[in-house]
C-alpha cells in the first residue's frame, strides 16, 4: 500500500499539471484571439486525440514495465512543454493574437500532445493496481484514483484561470516545466515490484488492435459493457455541450463559476466513498444501480428553471461518476490477465471518449434547430408550456430531460440482457476469463 499511495501522489502531480496547462491554454488562447471557432477546435480536436490515442497509449504500456512507461510519459511531457515555452518566448506577441498564426498552433500543439501524452499514466496506474492490490481491495483502489482524478480536475480549474490572469503565460509554462521535473524526480524513488517480461505474444511491434479485439471477444458480455459505457458517454457530451450555456440562463458568469467549483467536489466525495465502502460483491450490478440514479436525476433536474434543483442533480450526479469508472476498472483488473491491460485499457478509453466528440459537433445543431425551437415558438409552448416554461433555456431543459429518459431505458433493457449476465457469472469465477497463453493463440489467428 505504501508503493500505491506513493504512485498515486505522484499520478495526481502528473495530471493536476496536464489538466492545469489544458485548461490555462484554453483560456489563454480564447483571451488572445477572441475566437469561439479557435478554442471549439481546439476542444474537438482534444477529444479526438483522446480517443484515438488510447490504442497506441495501451499498447506502450504492456510493452515496457509500468515505472517506465511512465517515465516515457514524463520526459515526453517534459520535452514538449519546454518546447511551448521555447516557442512563447521566441514569439512576438502580436503573432498570439491572430487565430492562423503558425506559432501560435506550434505552441497549442505542443501543449495539446504534452497533456495527451500524460494519458500513458491512466492507463498505467490502472494496471498498477493489479500489481500493487488484491483483488479484494481493488474497488477501494480505484475509488482513491477516482478521488485523484477529481482533486486534479477541482485544482485545476480554479488555478488555471487564476495563474493566466495574474502571472500570465510565461510563469505558467514555466511551472508546468517545473512541475513536470519534480514529478519525474519523484518517480525516479518509487519502485513498483512487476516482472522483467510485461508483454508477450506476436504483435510487440504494433498496436495490436485486431488482436485487442480478439481479447475482449474473450470474456463473455465484455463487449457490452465497454459499448454500454460508450452509449453513456455520448449522452453524456450532451451535458457536456450545453450544460455552461443553461446554467448561465440561470445565474451570473460569477456565481456560475463558483458554483460549478463546489460542485466538482462531487468526484471527489464519490471516490473517497468507494474507496472507504468499496463496490460490494457484484460491482456490475453496483454499475446498473448508478446509471438508473442518474439518469433519473437528469430527468427531473431541469424540470423547474431553479439553480437550487439543478446543483442538488449535477452534484449527486458528479458523485456517481467515479462510481461507474472504479466499477469498469475493476471488472477489467479481475477478468482480462495482467499482460493485456494496458492494451484492453487503452481499448476501452478510445472507443468509449470517441462518443464525447461525436455528440458535442451533434448536439448544438440538434438543440438550436429542434429543441429550442419547439419551446419557444412551437408546439411545446401549448403542450406543456405552461408547466414547464417556454423560452430558449427550456428549450435546453426539455433536451436535458429527453436525454435522461433515453439513458434510463437504455439502461433497464442492458440491465435484462444475456451481456450482463454472462459477465455476472465470469465475474464471480475466481481466476481470469482465460490465461496469457489463450490470448496469444487467439490474437495470433
């Protein structure tokens, strides 16, 4: 445990500093050009990268010990940060405030891939709890990298705007520069018992994807379960889209910001729950469970245009997401053998984080053509206008609540199906779906 707590001291540095740069840039970038259109593409092309580098991220990590790969993680992060620095100060600051400007794309590259490549961590740490914890304690685990994650993203989204603001772009390049040192020093102490071969079979070369495949087809009701969480995630962008634009129809920008900071507090409270209860002893079920609350939630918390009602919903809603991830975790640490992981991990983040991006270039068009329309001008002002409210920000509730009913039944009939079954049953066996040697064999065909 004392190797665990150390790892994961160091993975919250590591992603406090690449959420930090993120989110400082983002602001930075939008201060500078004044363009909407430079930081929707900065944000798609995020998400994008996200998903698509899950595969080749998951395949580096089976590839090379986890202490490594985070090391690579690191010195990459490193290497591209001083470059972003390099390039900001070789940069005339007038060139900052043209959109198109090549220095300033170079910079937000570089940005973008340093706090990409930290992702290497993720999928690392999630398979150093394999190593590190039984099986009985690795609910708890998860919970305490869910708190982590949490902490990371509350921190950072209060200090990024703060450091752009007062200190500006210079003295923030500079502490993730300096910040990242400090991680990889850390690192360089701990040491993580694993064994000299992390990664067999035929595909050490590539990623692997086809054989990955083959993997998951493996375990009954695998398949299922990641394409489940999939679906969730693309409704899930649909809050993520328009949640900023409905709450600031309720509230200032001032109260809005602090309000969403209070609220982040909710991963936070959620990890350390399931880190001090666990998920109990049919996790799967514990993951239905969660998913029928809260989508239930995102039925009735637009239902009324009242802040009150929309922070009790987000907050409980914001708890149960480190729920759902430690429950995903914890099913692939017990079925998948430990030198498939990193890829099935990587496997699982791209093809799930391909849904955010999809519904956030869906979903405006949807809102401003369809929803808002239709309670403002349409048939929803006579229906249930008088109830529910007309207007442009209702026209966003109703979609809200659309959204909610979807995933709840989506949800109930996964609930009833053979997938969740058949992974109920392989979950309880006590050793791994199948061995390394299965793996190999059928990744090898």
């Amino acid at each position: 445990m004392k190797t665990f707590y150390a790892v994961l001291i160091n993975s919250l540095a590591a992603s406090l500093t690449n959420t930090f740069v993120w989110f400082a840039v983002t602001f930075w970038v939008y201060l500078e050009t004044k363009s909407v259109i430079a930081t929707s593409v900065m944000a798609g092309i995020y998400f994008a990268t996200v998903a698509l580098s899950g595969f080749f991220l998951g395949s580096i990590v089976d590839r090379y010990k986890k202490k490594t790969s985070m090391t690579i993680s690191g010195v990459a992060t490193l290497v591209l940060y001083t470059i972003a620095l390099i390039v900001y100060l070789a940069t005339p600051n007038a060139d900052f405030k043209d959109s198109s400007s090549t220095s300033l794309w170079l910079l937000i590259t570089c940005c973008l891939f340093g706090a990409i490549t930290g992702n290497i961590r993720s999928i690392a740490l999630a398979t150093v709890v394999t190593i590190l914890i039984e099986e009985e304690g690795r609910d708890k685990a998860n919970g305490l990298v869910g708190t982590v994650n949490g902490v990371s993203f509350l921190v950072a989204s209060i200090f990024s705007g703060l450091v752009i603001g007062f200190m500006g772009m210079t003295w923030m390049l500079t502490l993730a520069v300096g910040l990242t040192v400090l991680v990889l020093l850390h690192l360089f102490t701990i040491h993580i018992p694993e064994k000299e071969i992390v990664q067999t079979g035929t595909h050490l070369e590539n990623i692997d994807i086809k054989g990955t495949i083959a993997v998951v087809g493996l375990v009954p009701g695998l398949f299922g379960l990641i394409f489940f969480n999939t679906f969730n995630n693309f409704l899930g962008g649909v809050f993520m889209s328009l949640m900023d634009a409905y709450g600031l129809s309720l509230v200032s920008v001032q109260v809005w910001g602090l309000l969403w900071g209070i609220l982040s507090l909710g991963f936070i409270v959620g990890g350390l729950v399931v880190a001090k209860k666990g998920l109990g002893k049919k996790p799967l079920r514990t993951l239905f469970v969660s998913n029928i609350i809260m989508w239930t939630i995102c039925i009735f918390f637009t239902i009324q245009a009242s802040i009150v009602l929309l922070g009790i919903g987000m907050f409980i809603y914001l708890c149960l997401i480190p729920v759902v991830e430690a429950t995903e975790q914890t099913i692939l640490q017990k079925v998948i053998p430990h030198e498939r992981q990193g890829r099935v991990f990587g496997f699982a983040q791209s093809i799930e984080q391909a849904a955010s991006p999809i519904t956030a270039f869906m979903i405006g068009p949807i809102a401003k053509f369809i929803f808002i329309p239709f309670m403002t001008t349409g048939a929803g002002v006579q229906l249930i206008g008088s109830w529910f409210g007309t207007g442009t920000a209702r026209g966003l509730a109703l979609l809200f609540t659309v959204t909610g009913v979807i995933g709840l039944i989506v949800t109930l009939i996964a609930m009833k199906s053979n997938a969740y079954k058949q992974l109920s049953t392989i979950y309880k066996q006590p050793e791994p779906a199948f061995t390394e040697a299965d793996a190999i064999q059928v990744a090898g065909n």
